[in-house]
C-alpha cells in the first residue's frame, strides 16, 4: 500500500523518505535521514511540482551545495521565443538548477508548458507579471480573486516555486513612506502591487488571502518563495527600515507556510555594501527561523553597468559565505537592456563561481574536489585536464589555442620561464636551458 502525502514538507514530517529526498542526499553526499529531518524544519526546500515531470530534484538550504538561478522570458520590446530557449540550452549546458520564466507580455503559457516540459532544473515565476496579460485586465480592475487565479494557472502547469511578494502589506508600506529612499520600490511586482494598493486602498491581496494561497501551494507541492518587494535598489537604501520591516512580515508568513506544509524560501537585498551583508545573511536566517535565502546578488555598487554580473558576484560569493543558499545570476545587461544569450552565460559562469567559492569557505562536502583535481592538472602541465576542470572549458581553451606557445608544456605568457616548468625540471633533477 502506498503512503500518500501532498508535499515534501508533510512525508518529512511524518518520517517519509521520498524518491526526491534519496536523490538530492545522493547528489549531496548525505545520509538522507539527515536530509529528512532538515525538510521536516524546514531548514532544506526540495522544489519539484508533482506535475514537473522532466525535473531532476535538488535541494536548497542548509548544508547542501550553493545553487543558481537564471532570469529569462518574453517581454513586449523582444518577443523571440527561439532565442529564449536558446538561453534554456544554454542555462541547463552550464547546470543552473534553477531557470525562473519572468515573461510579462501576451500569453506566456505557451512558452511555460515548453519550458516546463523540457528542463530538468527547477521552474520558478512571479505570478503578478503575468496577471496582466493572463487576464487581459488593467491593474486597478484586476481583483483579489484574479490574482489567486493565476497562482492556480502556474501550479496546474507545473511550476516548482513561485515568488508570492505577500510581505508588502499595510505595516511595511507605512516603514517605507516613512524612511524615504533614494530609489523607491525597484522589485518589479512589488511596485505593482503597491500600486494597486494605493489605488484600492486596499491590503495586499497575497497578505490578505494567504491562507488561499497556500491551499494552492499545497495541493501540488509548489514551493513559496517569499519576494522581498522592498529590497534595496541601491547601496543608500540597504537595511532601511522598509527592508526590515518586510523581512520581519516574510518571518511570520514563514510560520504559517509551514504549519500547512508548504516549503519556504525567503528572497534577499539586491543592492548592499561588502560591509553590511554577512550582518543582513544572519539577521534573515534568524528572523525568517533559517528557512533557505534567495538572494538576487547583493550588488555590491551602483557604478558598474555593463559589469553587473561582476558586482553581483562579488555580493553573491560573502553572502553565500556568510549563510545565503540560492543565489539570482545577474547579466552583464542588468539595469541596460534584455540579456542576450552572451550576457547570459557571461552571468550563469559568473554566479557559478560565486556559487563555488562559497561552497569552499562553507566546508561543502566536496567542494574542492575540482579545484584539486585542476592543481594537479597544472602541476602536470595537462592543459586537456585543466580544461576539463574549468567552469567554462570552451573559453578556457579558445583562449589557450589564440595564441599558441611554441613549447605546449607552457602557455605563451611565460613561455620557458614558466614557474612550473623550471621547478618540475629541477625537481626531476634535470637542467634548466633557456637558449638552446
């Protein structure tokens, strides 16, 4: 006879280990008990929508490896679906565990159903871009009911977690009026849900009805990941009063997902001075009872367009460092334009990084395997296996063989007087020559 449960969230407690929670203890080198008992706190989200069919589960939170994210989707000024995929293809190439849809423009069930269909990474979306054209309603017409809607749509198609920006209620809007910012509200759904608060005089619709909310969630164990509407949009607004207020609210929506077992991620500061993010990564683990932190960036200045992916990684390795677990690629094209399929892989490699550096400082159960494996390539003057080891193999070799050393056992930088071949030599008791 088989056990039923709804979500991740209720077999855990009930001490079930699903076919989901013996993957990802595989994927992660862990004895899947322990991985259990996280799930059970939830401390650990496994998404994965009982209708994504294609997916691989992976898991997001405590101890487990840093995992990436990749924004891509249809807008009304590039509407190229082919192309789209094509950053699909590209996110899935360089192992993104996470691809959000943020299209805004017509229809976008097409896309999503394809999507969905296709990858084997976690889908992610932000039901309140899609209301609008879903609906085919202006926002001041668009009602309560038309929101959970469209929350509904995205679970019957099979979306694995959903950013619900259900901490902006009346309480954070009045922290945020109060302690005026240099950028305002620069979360996407966060600014038009504000406006529709404003207009109705109404509270938020996902605050208000939240409990509806994870009905929903529940019944096809969708993932909610808690939007921070309020996030700064530059380092002058970091940890306002705005922020924390937001995050205590996420704190309490926390509770009150997991006593209907329904999995938690909480999303974090998106621009933020070096200085004040390990201090931001501990107060949400405290305040938010350590469920798992998605944190878009933080960019860590506000001067670098066209050099985002750059700042975010730099915010994206001390935050992941200091307790971030999932962390939003931020492109080259940030705050510019719509990425292209370059700026896309230039922001997967980049996070990627991040992602792995911090698995380092974190004690990650294997994490430096490759990095040994690539010292040993090095030492060996192996460039095939040092190739193999890069995060980017392709480029690493494009950029080996545009200019060729004479001598393969050097790379054209230092040609003979590389460090390595002369301490190999002497090591090996044979004569450094130079001129012959």
């Amino acid at each position: 006879m088989s056990v039923v449960y709804k979500t991740q969230m209720e077999a855990a407690k009930r001490g079930i280990i699903t076919p989901e929670m013996k993957l990802v203890a595989e994927k992660e080198y862990l004895d899947p008990e322990i991985l259990r008992e996280r799930v059970a706190r939830g401390t650990v989200a496994i998404p994965c929508n009982v209708r994504h069919k294609s997916i691989s589960a992976e898991g997001i939170g405590e101890g487990l490896r840093t995992k990436i994210n990749v924004n891509l989707g249809i807008s009304g000024d590039c509407k190229d679906y082919d192309l789209e995929m094509k950053k699909v293809d590209c996110a899935l190439l360089f192992g993104a565990e996470a691809i959000m849809d943020l299209s805004n423009y017509g229809k976008t069930n097409t896309f999503r159903r394809a999507l969905i269909e296709k990858s084997p990474a976690m889908i992610g979306t932000v039901p309140m871009y899609d209301a609008i054209g879903y609906l085919e309603k202006d926002l001041l017409d668009i009602t309560a009911e038309d929101f959970l809607r469209v929350v509904r749509a995205h679970a019957e198609e099979g979306v694995d977690f959903m950013t619900i920006h259900a901490g902006i209620n009346r309480r954070a809007v009045e922290a945020f009026m109060r302690d005026k910012r240099e950028m305002n509200i620069v979360s996407r759904g966060g600014s038009l849900l504000f406006a529709w608060m404003m207009m109705t005089g109404r509270e938020n619709p996902f605050y208000e009805h939240y409990d509806e909310v994870l009905d929903i969630l529940r019944e096809y164990d969708v993932t909610i990941s808690l939007g921070d509407a309020l996030r700064p949009g530059c380092i002058e607004d970091s940890t306002d009063a705005g922020q924390i207020a937001e995050l205590i609210e996420l704190g309490a929506l926390t509770e009150r997902a997991w006593a209907k077992d329904v999995q938690v991620m909480v999303e974090g500061p998106g621009h933020m001075a070096m200085n004040e993010i390990e201090a931001n990564m501990k107060l949400q683990k405290r305040l938010c009872h350590n469920a798992p932190f998605y944190v878009l960036g933080p960019l860590v200045t506000d001067i670098a367009p066209g050099y985002d992916h750059i700042t975010s990684a730099i915010g994206g390795a001390i935050a992941a460092a200091a307790g971030a677990d999932f962390l939003c690629y931020v492109t080259p094209a940030e705050h510019l334009r719509l990425p292209d399929l370059e700026d896309v892989k230039e922001g997967i490699v980049a996070s990627r990084i991040a992602a792995h550096a911090a698995d380092i400082a974190k004690g990650v159960p294997h994490a430096r395997e490759r990095d040994y494996a690539m010292a040993k390539a090095r030492h060996a003057m192996d460039w095939d296996g040092m190739f193999a080891q890069a995060i980017n193999p392709e480029k690493a070799k494009r950029y080996f063989d545009s200019t060729p050393p004479a001598d393969r056992h050097t790379c054209s930088m230092c040609g003979k007087m590389c460090a390595v071949r002369t301490t190999n030599l002497i090591l090996e008791g044979k004569t450094v020559e130079f001129c012959s």
